[in-house]
C-alpha cells in the first residue's frame, strides 16, 4: 500500500518537470555608434565635420540586400518570429526575441545579419549585455528558480569569433572589420542547459538590452 502510494507521488512529481514551462524574452538587440562626429580644425583656419549619416550599420534578414522581413527561431523550443526595426538609422534594433522551453537541453535560435550601408569601414568595438532576471510564477519556488535560472543560457555567434555570453560585456574588440556594402552573419542563442537545475513550475526569464556599437576606426 506505502509502495503504490510513493509511485503515486513520484508519478505526479514528474508530470510538474515535464510540463514545466519557461517563457523567455529578449527585450530588444539594437546597434550603437561611438562618438563620431567632431570638428577638426586644421591649422586653425578650416573645420572638417563628418556627415554621421554617412556611417551606416543596419540590421538585414538577407545576406545580400538590406531586407527587413521577419526573424524565425531554429530550434526546439516554441519561439516567436523576431522584427527588425531600420527606421533610425543611428539606432536600429530588433525586437521579440521571445521563447518558450520546456525540459534541459531545449534552445532556440535567430540569425540575422548587420549590414554596412555607409561609406566608411565599421569595426565591432563592443557588445554589451543587459541583465538577466529570473522570477517565479504563482506556485513556484522562487529559491529553485534561482537555482535554473544559472542553466538558462545566452549567446552571440557572429563571423570568426567564439560565441560570447552570459551577459558579460565585451569591451575593446578589434580587428574585426565590416566593409562598405558587406554583410555579416550574427545570431543570437537562448539555452536551456542540459544540466541545469529544475524548478517546481513556471518562470519567465528576461533579459536587458543587448548592443552592438561599431565605430569608424579600430583602435
């Protein structure tokens, strides 16, 4: 009787982890410019001042023409289409990076492409990660989530580089070229690690702000 009783607990425990259910949103993916324009004066007589609308970094679906059709996740999880937003060229940005997982080793995936329309070689200085924050639903434990929410994972891939993550911003970033009228590959990651702990319940996961700030020189 005490035997079929623990099946019963064991059975009811497990359907709460398989139906576990992680809603995960990236608030936004947007390109910053450092400083660019500033007058120079030359043997005090003449002033040269840069025209910033000249220095052009886009966000592209298309490797090929700028294109701003909708991102869709590759991947496991249930993830929503991603919108690239062009309409200021000194800040695009994309939105809706949104997933929903379920059990360890689940993920999604969204490639995209930065593009340089300008007239200007463009270097990657920095990418900067905002912070993650991780809170349980209504009957969950807040003490366990915190404990999953180290295993929810997310990584920048881009072109000729190791994946960077874990919101640690990278600073001071050279020799990564974007030439005028060039496109590059970049995606962004979320990850439900294979050994990562396992909550009671629901959470939703949310990330700040992740910025891409290219500049016109390399050092």
């Amino acid at each position: 009787m005490n035997s079929k009783r623990t099946r019963k607990r064991y059975n009811k425990n497990t359907k709460i982890i398989i139906i576990m259910v992680l809603t995960i949103g990236v608030i936004g993916l947007s390109i910053g410019f450092s400083a660019f324009s500033k007058n120079l004066n030359i043997n005090s007589t003449a002033t040269v001042t840069p025209d910033s609308s000249d220095f052009k970094v886009l966000f592209s679906s298309s490797d090929t023409v700028v294109e701003t059709n909708p991102i869709r996740p590759l991947g496991v999880g249930h993830g929503t289409n991603a919108t690239i937003d062009n309409n200021d060229p000194l800040h695009p940005k994309i939105t809706g990076i949104k997933t929903t997982l379920t059990n360890p080793s689940e993920y999604d995936e969204w490639r995209f492409y930065v593009t340089n329309q300008g007239k200007y070689t463009a270097y990657l200085k920095k990418i900067e990660f905002g912070k993650k924050t991780c809170t349980a639903k209504q009957g969950t434990s807040q003490d366990l989530v915190n404990k999953a929410c180290e295993g929810i994972l997310l990584r920048i891939y881009y072109s000729g580089a190791k994946p960077y993550g874990e919101y640690i911003t990278q600073d001071n970033i050279t020799g990564h070229p974007l030439e005028k009228e060039t496109f590059e590959s970049f995606s962004i990651g979320i990850y439900y690690d294979t050994n990562a702990s396992v909550a009671d319940g629901d959470f939703d996961v949310t990330f700040g702000d992740i910025t891409l700030t290219y500049s016109t020189t390399d050092s």
